[in-house]
C-alpha cells in the first residue's frame, strides 16, 4: 500500500487569516480540477474523494497569513494518476489569493504506524447532527472515524475489511478550546487529537487510510484531520 503526497510552494497575494485558509486551499484544489474532465467529473461526484490537504505553514504566531510571503501546503492523495495530473495543473490555476509556484511529488510506502497526530482540526458529526465538542464522551468520535475510515477503505480497495476492534487503541485531546473554522458562510468546530493505534493489521490499514485521506470529515473541501504518523523502528 502506498499514497503520493504533493508539496505546493506558494505566493500569497492578500493577507488571511488561519480559519479562512483551509477554504481557500480546497477551492483552489476544486478550481484546479475542473482544468482535467476525468478529475471535474470526481469533483462533482457525491461521493468520497480520497485525498486530503494540510494548512500553510509556516503558521504565523497572529495566525495570519501574509500577502507577498511565500508558504507551503501539502496534498495527500491514493491515486497515482490523480497525483499527477494535480501535480501538473495546480501551478496552472488562477486564483485571487495565492498561486502555486511550484509542486513536488513524492510516493510514500506503508509503515507500521504507533502513533497518528493531527495537524489540523478534524471535525465529526454526531448521530444528533451536533459536533463534538471537548467533554462529549470520547467513544462517540472513536466509532465515528472508524465507520468513516472503514467505508472509505470498503470502496477504494472494493473489498469488505473486517475489524477485530476498534483501530484507536487510545485517544488524546491536543487543545484546550475548539477551533473554528470558516466554511460556507459559516463557523465549524474541530480538535486536534492524538491517537495511540493497535498492532493488528486490520487496525495498521485504517491508520494509513487515515494518514493517506485524513481523519473525519470534510479532509477534501476544508483541509481537516490531516496527520502525521509516528513510525515502529
């Protein structure tokens, strides 16, 4: 198993702040591919999308973004084509915020993961069409990323994965106040979290689904629960 990252060097040329930054990369990744059919048909399919983005970096300490500075988002895929075609379209896409100067692509191999650390918020919806928030009970968003990274796996793979138990082996809050982020003229809550993965394998297969796709919901439009893994020696 393997997904292919994408490095994107940018040019700012407004100013924004950090809630507003994963909208603007995930319209700019939507703009980006309606220049390909294949990619424009994904974009207005209902269904998931199999890639996920982190924010700029490097984050200022104001947590704004600076016109005329140079920065930095990664794009995560498990398409080698769909890697591809955005590695070579997204420096030809126009947009009032930023422009990508220049892409790098990289395949990454699976690695048996101990560790999954967010880099930025994941977002979950509870069966009551309420977010999470800090103090809801922590089995509630355990099952809910587990059922997401499992439906995601089921029909990227088209095969049925069968779990033995949940693939968090432990879960842990990394802020003190929700963040809220800017997506369609409204505010959304997320965490950030730690999680502690079980050895088996089912369990290893989610985690790089996770770390390939990202950790919730909306990875693909708002650039939420992207991850780094911490690595078994």
């Amino acid at each position: 198993m393997e997904y292919y990252e994408i490095i994107a060097t940018c040019y700012l040329k407004k100013s924004f702040k950090f809630s507003e930054a994963g909208e603007k990369i995930g319209k700019y990744i939507s703009k980006t591919m309606l220049q390909d059919i294949e990619l424009s048909e994904l974009h207005e399919e209902n269904r998931f999308k199999y890639y996920c983005f982190d924010n700029f970096y490097p984050l200022e300490q104001d947590k704004i973004y600076k016109e005329d500075r140079i920065y930095i988002f990664k794009l995560r895929c498990l398409n080698k084509e769909f890697a591809e075609k955005m590695k070579n379209y997204l420096p030809k896409t126009e947009s009032f915020d930023f422009k990508v100067l220049s892409v790098e692509l990289k395949r990454i191999y699976r690695r048996n993961i101990i560790e999954l650390y967010t880099l930025t918020p994941v977002v979950i919806t509870l069966d009551d069409n309420k977010q999470w928030v800090l103090g809801d009970n922590f089995s509630l968003i355990e099952d809910k990323i587990q059922g997401n990274l499992e439906k995601k796996y089921n029909e990227y793979f088209n095969e049925k994965i069968v779990p033995i138990q949940n693939f968090i082996q432990r879960i842990e809050v990394l802020n003190k106040k929700a963040y809220s982020l800017n997506y369609k003229s409204t505010k959304i809550l997320g965490n950030k979290f730690r999680l502690f993965i079980n050895e088996d394998e089912v369990s290893q297969k989610l985690a790089f689904i996770a770390e390939a796709t990202g950790l919730g919901e909306k990875s693909s439009s708002l650039g939420t629960g992207f991850c780094n893994a911490k690595y078994l020696r």
